[in-house]
C-alpha cells in the first residue's frame, strides 16, 4: 500500500510546484502593440558584494511616486528577497523617451549621507521589464580624490522582435552626475531615456545570454574533468570493494565446503563477531530519525534535480526553486515518518508516536531555530530578507495543515507494514567484547576518511554552486550537476561499505552508528569549506552577511549530513548482510 501511495505523492506534488511556478509568472503574455504599457518594476538595492544584505529601492531617497503600488509576489518570490513596486511612470512599447524627467529633489544633508555611504559600498540596484533583470550601480567614487557622484539619469535599451521584448540593457549617463562629496543640501533631477532597437534573436532564446557564461568551452572543460576524476574514483572503489567481497566468499565457501575444518579452526576477525553484529545499536529512535529525515531529503533533492532537467527553473524564474523546495519538502513528509517508524518497529521500538515527533523536529528544529534568528538580524537591519508576517503565517500553514498530517499518515503506515528486521545470523545473548583499537580505527579518523574523498569529487562543482548562491553567477549546467550528484552517492555507498569491513575485520560490531556517521562526514567538509570561500574567495563582510552565509549553510549541511549518512547507512547494511548471508551462522 505505501509503496503505491508515495510514488503517487510526489507525482502530485511536482505537478504542484509546476502550476505554482506558472502562477506566479506575470499576467502579461509578453506580447505587446505599438503603445502599450511594458510592465515595469523597481526591485531591490544593496552592498555589491553582500548578496544577501539588500533593501527596497526607495529605502534611498529617491522620489517616492504617491500612486506607487506593490507587485502581488510569489512566496519563492518573498523568500528571495524580492520587493517589486510597479514604475509609476510610462515605458510604452516603440515609443521612445529622450531624457525624461521623473522627479525633482531636495536632498538633505541626511539623504545626502545616505547616498554617499551607499555609493562608498558599492550598492547596485536591480529592476525588471517585461520579466528582464537590468542592473547598475547607484554611482561612482573617486578615492584618490574622494569625490562621490550619483547617477541620476538610467538609459534604458530595449531590444524588440516583433510584438515581443527581447533584451534589455542599461546604462548611466556620466555626464550629468550630482556630486555628494560635501555635507549639504543637493538639488537633484532624476531622468529616465527609453530607446527600442530591432533583433532577430526569438523570444524562446531571450533568456539564452544569462546562462552562456556557464557554458563556455573553458567552464564545460572544467566540469567535465570533475565529471571524469568521479567515474574513475567510482570504478577504482568499484574494483576494491569487489576483491574485499570475492576474498570474502572464497572464505565463505571454504569453510561451508569443509565442515572439519570449519570446526577445528578458531573463528577470528568478522567471523567471530556474527553472534553480535545485529545486535540493535543504542539510540535507535534517534538513528530511525536521522534515516527518516534523511530519505525526505534524498526523495526531495531528487525530485529537485527532475525539475530542473525539465527546465523549470531557467535563468531569473524569480523564486521558482525556493517555492518547489518549500513545497516539495510538505509533501515528501509521509516519507520521513514511514522510513523512520517502520525501521524503528523494525528494532523492537514500541514509543512510536515520540520517534514520529523527533523525526520531524530533526531538521525542522535547527531550521527553524536559525531562521528565527536570522529573520530577526535582517528586522534589525530593515532588509528585505526579513519577511512579512504574512509569509510566516503562511508556512506555518503547510508545516501545520501539510506536512505534518503527511508524517503522521506515513508513521501509521510503517507502523502497520509489521515488517520484521532481516537478520541472517541470531543474536548471542551477551555482548562480546571489543578488542582495543588504534586510533586510526576510531569514529573521528574513520569519518574524515569517509568524507575527505566525496569532498575532493565535489569540490570543483561546489565552488560553481556557492558562487551562484552566495556570489552573482549563473548555474544552468544541472545535467553535469545531476552526473557529480550520482557519483557523489556511489562513492559514499562504496567507501563506507569498505571501512564497514574494516572495522569488522578488527571484531568491532558497532557498525550501525558508524556507518551513518561516516557517510555523512562529506557534509562536515562542506560547512568547513564554507570558511575557506568567505575569507578566501569573497570580499562579503558586514555582520549580517556574515550570520546568513554561515547559518544557512549550517542547514544545509546538516542536510547532507543527514541525506549522505542515510546513503551510508543503506550502504553497509547490505554489505553486511551480504557478507554474513554467505556463512553458516549457529
């Protein structure tokens, strides 16, 4: 029954997270006639190099129009931290607009320093048209001479084909800057220009620039050698754990072909350790929660990757990846609660209803604790990270009307499936002891064993993908991406199923904590790479930027920690059972 009912939950939900994607788009179809109105919105400004420390365009003083209206935004769209307001004053297709004035202004001496400290850090502004992003910089400064200009006229290109917009393009006009180097009053005249120019480029490939710099000769060689150094680590772990399995069935067969034998010699290594090696581990409520969570988040990330390979989310689909991840995340719910119930009765857990409630505050708990921290850095800093109460109230709705039916539903069901624990060998009734180990053979040393290599596969596609979340680039190479994902899983499975038999070969039993640690080890080394790209590779500062790159990204982590641990985990399981399935266990 379940296996019939998730595959069709998660069907639902992509064919949700595509009508919400559709939704949020404009309610223009993008064609327009000579005249008409092309809409227009002015989003966000803010430090160049501090992606996530942005405000609303009219924080600054510029002229706040009195019929000024908010665009209805997506909750992906909130989520980003977009704020659109619709341009109050006309920009109408094919008619062009020689220096137009928006406004007139005084500036004060406080408006004045405003600006002056926004030019000083480099602030940029972003608007869109028709759907189009156009950026620029709010001014230029001069540190030799510590001269600071604003910018007040913006030169809009529009390039057109037909009855469709195409391409956009701006630019500012140094000829007309207002000079904010002293501490005085400014008479400002904001101007805005509108030319329209003819392409023959179609309008199924207007969004086709934004992504070519990911796709450069130079870029696609560099992905491609990732993508060759994972095969062969993949082939070379293939081969390695493939001898260590035929050594051990050649083992196996000699001793149930010569019964003599088998009796007269003295078990030693894992042999002797099959009357403990399915003895349940400690914990276990909290480890059926870390592999419940685990497969959620292995289910959703999959799904993720679906969607991206279908092209849903293209270059600027504002919010689209935020609101699939939100969505896709409720409803993949019924999978954490009958992964994590149904293994937990699998070990003899009666308290279920308390495994169900840890299993979802696992990784809803941290997230939650840090997004209330954050949330409340950017209120102190007025940015628009912080979101509306609104937005709360609505994801407190999935979480509550969604998700959480949806775990509950999935622990009834692992609860009823009454599938036993495969055990090829029976349990000796006390523990035996375990030999003293050299360091190299405890957890810590085995875990940065296990997540070093992973980690030195990844870290080339890892750089990419930091420097399109926390930096201006662009990532649309997903079929690569996809590629580095798969061999990211094979190599965690294969090198933990290995280390498996290492420590059981030195007639350690307590595999089963272990071998979710080490598969999830790769996330450790991701959160420490995190430091190395901030201070390394970034010029990101202010304590804001600081707290949301090193907090979100403890989340994130943590959910890799979990999903490679779960892989891990998975791994050796099969790998023990194949291996002690093959011998005779009295």
């Amino acid at each position: 029954m379940a296996e019939k009912i998730l595959p069709a939950t998660l069907f639902v939900s992509v064919l949700l997270v595509l009508s919400v994607d559709q939704a949020s788009s404009d309610e223009s179809d993008h064609r327009y006639r000579q005249g008409d109105q092309v809409p227009f919105y002015v989003n966000k400004v803010g430090p160049f190099y501090n992606p996530s420390e942005t405000y609303r365009y009219f924080d600054l003083p510029y002229c706040l129009p009195v019929n000024a209206k908010e665009k209805r935004l997506s909750l992906g769209e909130v989520l980003n931290g977009d704020r659109l307001v619709i341009w109050p004053f006309p920009v109408e297709f094919l008619r062009e607009r020689k220096s137009v004035p928006v406004c007139k202004k005084k500036l004060s001496k406080d408006d004045v320093a405003k600006f002056r400290a926004a030019v000083d850090e480099d602030y940029y502004y972003q608007m869109y048209v028709d759907d189009l992003p156009i950026w620029g910089f709010l001014g230029r400064v001069d540190k030799r001479q510590q001269r600071y200009c604003l910018f007040n006229h913006i030169h809009l290109n529009i390039y057109y084909n037909k009855d469709r917009v195409i391409e956009i393009t701006s630019g500012l006009d140094t000829k007309t800057m207002v000079e904010l180097t002293e501490d005085k009053e400014v008479d400002v005249e904001f101007l805005y220009t509108v030319e329209w120019k003819e392409t023959d480029v179609p309008f199924e490939k207007r969004m086709a620039k934004y992504s070519q710099s990911s796709s450069l000769p130079r870029h696609l060689g560099i992905h491609w050698n990732s993508v060759t150094n994972s095969c062969m680590a993949v082939l070379l772990l293939a081969g390695f754990l493939a001898a260590i399995l035929r050594i051990l069935n050649n083992d196996s067969v000699k001793y149930a072909n010569d019964e003599e034998l088998a009796e007269d010699q003295e078990e030693t290594g894992w042999k002797c350790i099959h009357g403990d090696v399915f003895r349940f581990p400690k914990h276990k409520s909290l480890l059926a929660a870390c592999l419940g969570s685990g497969t959620q988040l292995l289910t959703l990330t999959v799904f993720i990757f679906m969607l991206a390979l279908v092209g849903v989310f293209y270059p600027y689909n504002r919010g689209a990846l935020l609101t699939a991840l939100v969505v896709l995340y409720a409803l993949t719910s019924g999978v954490a609660g009958y992964t994590a119930t149904s293994f937990y009765c699998q070990l003899g857990g009666t308290n279920w209803v308390r495994n169900l409630l840890l299993t979802g505050c696992l990784f809803c708990g941290p997230l939650l604790l840090i997004f209330c921290f954050l949330n409340a850095v950017a209120v102190a800093y007025t940015a628009t990270a912080a979101l509306p109460p609104g937005t709360i109230v609505v994801i407190a709705l999935i979480w509550t009307l969604v998700s959480s039916p949806l775990l509950v539903l999935g622990g009834i069901i692992g609860k009823n499936s009454k599938a036993e624990f495969q055990a090829p060998c029976r349990t000796a009734e006390n523990a035996r002891e375990i030999p003293p180990l050299r360091w190299y053979r405890q957890t810590v040393p085995q875990m940065a064993i296990a997540g070093l290599l992973p980690f030195i596969l990844i870290h080339t596609e890892l750089y990419y993908i930091f420097a399109s979340v926390w930096d201006r680039r662009i990532y649309t190479i997903y079929g690569i991406l996809f590629i580095i994902f798969i061999t990211l899983l094979i190599v965690t499975a294969l090198i933990t199923a290995t280390l498996t038999h290492l420590q059981l070969a030195a007639e350690d039993h307590r595999w089963w904590w272990r071998s979710f640690l080490c598969g999830g080890s790769t996330g450790l080394f991701i959160y420490a790479y995190c430091f190395y790209y901030y201070y390394a590779l970034t010029e990101m500062s202010g304590f804001m930027q600081t707290s949301f790159m090193f907090g979100y990204m403890a989340c994130i982590s943590f959910g890799c920690f979990l999903m490679l641990g779960t892989v891990g985990y998975l791994a050796a399981l099969r790998f023990v059972r194949h291996v002690y399935g093959s011998i005779k266990c009295e």
